[in-house]
C-alpha cells in the first residue's frame, strides 16, 4: 500500500495548535481505504484497547478471544490468579487457539492439537521426535500487554507502550471519584450497531455538544448546559455535568442516586460513561471495519445482572432516540465527506462562559493526537521506503 507524501502533508496543512484559528482534519482522511490501513499501524496497534470488564476475567481459566484490527488476541485468567494477554495464534501453523469467551484449563490447538498452559508455555505436542533440534521454549505464545484499569481490561500490541495507568494520568483518580460504587457494578446489557461513518466521525461527533441543542432536543432537557464543563487532558478528555432542576423529557430520573453526567473519551476510540439515575457504568466502544463502516458497541453495567424498568427506560432512550439522532448526523456527515464541498476540512467553535459547553476543542484535542501518531509512526519509515510511483509523484511505501 502507498500513500504519497504530498498526501499526508494536506493532513496538517490548515491545522494549528490553537483550535480558534485550526481546520479540522480533511475530507481525504475519513473517505480514502488508505489511511485506515495506515492508522491501523500507527493507532490501534500501538494504543491500549478496551477489551471487556473484569468479571469476565475473574477466575482462573477465564477467557476472551477479540479481533482486533485483523489480529487475533485473548485474553486469560491463568492458574496463578494473573491476567495474561496473547496472540491468539498457535506457533505451529499459526491457527487460532480459541473463539468467543469461556473457562478453560489449558489451550488446546483444533489443528494439530499442539497444547499451552494459560501462562502461554507450550506443554505437549505430537510427534516432536520427527523434528531435531526442536525447543519448547521457543514455541510458547506470544505475549501482548494487558492491564486492569478501573476495573476494566484493556491491551495494547506495543510491547514497548507505557502502562495506561500512567499514560492517563489522573483519569483512574476522577473516574473513582465521581464513580466510587464501580467495582460493585456487574453487566446488564449491550446494544451494538453497524454505522456507515468513518470512525473518526464517530468520535468528532461523541467528543462535542455543540450539536446537542439542534440535534438532541430531550437530552437538552436532561442537562444544564450552562454548567456542562469539557476539559481536555494528554490522552483522554472529559465531559461533566449536572442535571436540569427542571423537568426532562429524556427518560424518569426521579430518585435518581447518580446526580450529574459524566463522560470520558479515552484516546483513541473509547468512551466512559456515568449517565443520571441508578449507579451505572458504560463503555461505548467506536470499531473501524473499513473506511466508511463503523461497528459501535455499548456495554452498560448495572447493581443487578438485569435492568430494572427505570434503568431499560434510559437504555431504551439512548437506543431508540440518542443513538437514532447521532447515527443519521454521523450518515449525513459521511456522505458530505465525500463531496468536494468538505475537501478542506472545517473550523471549530470554541466556547466559553455561559456558553463553555457548546464548545470543539475536545474534537481539536482528539485531531492532534491522530496527527501526532500519524507523524510518529512516520519517522520509524526509513529513507529506502520512498519510492516513485509511475506519475513521478513522490510515494512513501507503508
């Protein structure tokens, strides 16, 4: 796959560090199949990934097998009580070890049959003696880094990659402090959609509020906007606040535990959620399936395995009516993409005072760090990867 370099320039070339006088990314980087080949290297495999909640993982021989991006990975509870991450791979013929999520003492591979303890060691194989000079050392499988963070699991390809806990600075420190009951909470529930948007879009339009006056009429309702607070941090930002004293057409908070709204966006596609009413959790989580195609799945977690009536009356209101609103805005954006009336990309508005939650310097937030990892991942290409394509126009092979 190519890319010219001319290409990747126009991706930073109306863009600035202040969001006041900044472009949005253009219309290249969420239309053309290219670039997600390119962020796939230079994003998804090198940032920490959500993986599921810890229950899931909590005894030993617990497992769960993720795609991600192409690549095989499960994760898994080992005999000594330590969470452990690998490629889902068995290293004689590279099948898959496992699928889905279950309980298991050992992984036993379905093609020949090669097996591994759950700390990743090669234990057993068939007819070794045919092979000389034949280790097991050198077979175990191979190692991803996992980490449990607020009692959820993420992963990260990187094996160089500094741990999430320190990556996010104070983020486990605010999310316990507005969400202490997390740990008591077990999940109730999942939606799952197929959207025809661009991932980014998905996040553009998650990352602002500047929308929700025209486009979320009952959530308008929920909210006090005037209070409604978004700050920015290195690899995460958030969105806080309280609820209108005044009726809402939203859903029935009425003896509502959880007072305000509380949002999170973990770079690069994760979204943490505290919404008013019963104590609850929510991960939404934003998955490029090619360039126009994102898979969204938001996983809620409850004090009870089941929703009560009130709380499927708020899972039915982001379902039926939220989710609805965002999904035809993310559609229409998309095809606007793919006119030449969006080539240049856009601005953003940025507000404050009474005005400070309407504002898009989370989406500028979320633009530079997708054009810092686009540039990192550039300057490990080396010289000889510049080619020229027949056009004579200068190419950088990724």
């Amino acid at each position: 796959m190519t890319i010219s370099i001319r290409e990747l320039q126009i991706l930073t070339e109306h863009f600035n560090s202040d969001p006041k006088c900044s472009y949005s990314l253009p219309s290249r980087a969420y239309i053309k199949p290219d670039f997600l080949d390119i962020e796939r290297e230079a994003i998804f495999y090198n940032s920490w990934q959500y993986v599921c909640h810890v229950e899931r993982l909590r005894h030993p021989g617990d497992y769960i097998a993720i795609d991600m991006q192409g690549r095989p990975i499960v994760a898994v509870r080992d005999r000594a009580g330590v969470l452990r991450a690998f490629y889902n791979v068995c290293r004689h013929r590279g099948h898959e070890l496992v699928k889905d999520q279950g309980n298991i003492k050992t992984f036993v591979c379905p093609y020949h049959a090669w097996g591994y303890n759950l700390d990743g060691t090669l234990h057993s194989a068939r007819h070794l003696k045919t092979i000389e000079n034949f280790h097991f050392d050198d077979f175990g499988m191979m190692p991803v880094q996992i980490e449990e963070f607020c009692n959820m699991v993420f992963v990260n390809l990187n094996p160089e990659a500094k741990p999430l806990s320190l990556q996010s600075g104070e983020l486990a420190r605010e999310i316990l402090q507005y969400a202490p009951d997390l740990e008591t909470l077990t999940h109730s529930y999942r939606l799952t959609y197929r959207v025809k948007g661009n991932w980014k879009i998905v996040v553009d339009n998650f990352l602002e509020c500047y929308h929700c006056a025209v486009a979320h009429k009952d959530l308008i309702t929920l909210l006090d906007m005037r209070n409604y607070q978004v700050t920015t941090y290195d690899i995460y930002s958030s969105q806080i606040g309280p609820v209108s004293m005044t009726s809402n057409s939203a859903y029935n908070v009425e003896g509502a535990s959880v007072q305000d709204h509380f949002l999170w966006w973990l770079w690069p596609n994760t979204g943490l959620l505290r919404y008013p009413g019963d104590p609850n959790w929510m991960v939404w989580h934003f998955i490029p399936v090619d360039a126009e195609t994102t898979i969204q799945t938001f996983d809620f977690f409850f004090q009870e395995s089941t929703p009560t009536d009130q709380q499927m009356e708020a899972i039915e209101y982001i379902d039926k009516v939220l989710q609805q609103e965002d999904i035809d805005i993310i559609e229409s954006v998309q095809r606007g993409m793919n006119t030449p009336a969006y080539e240049k990309g856009g601005r953003f508005v940025v507000c404050s005072g009474d005005e400070k939650g309407e504002t898009e310097h989370g989406v500028h937030h979320f633009h530079s760090l997708y054009l810092k990892a686009i540039d990192r991942y550039l300057q490990t290409r080396s010289l000889d990867q510049i080619e020229t394509a027949p056009s004579g126009n200068p190419q950088r092979t990724i």
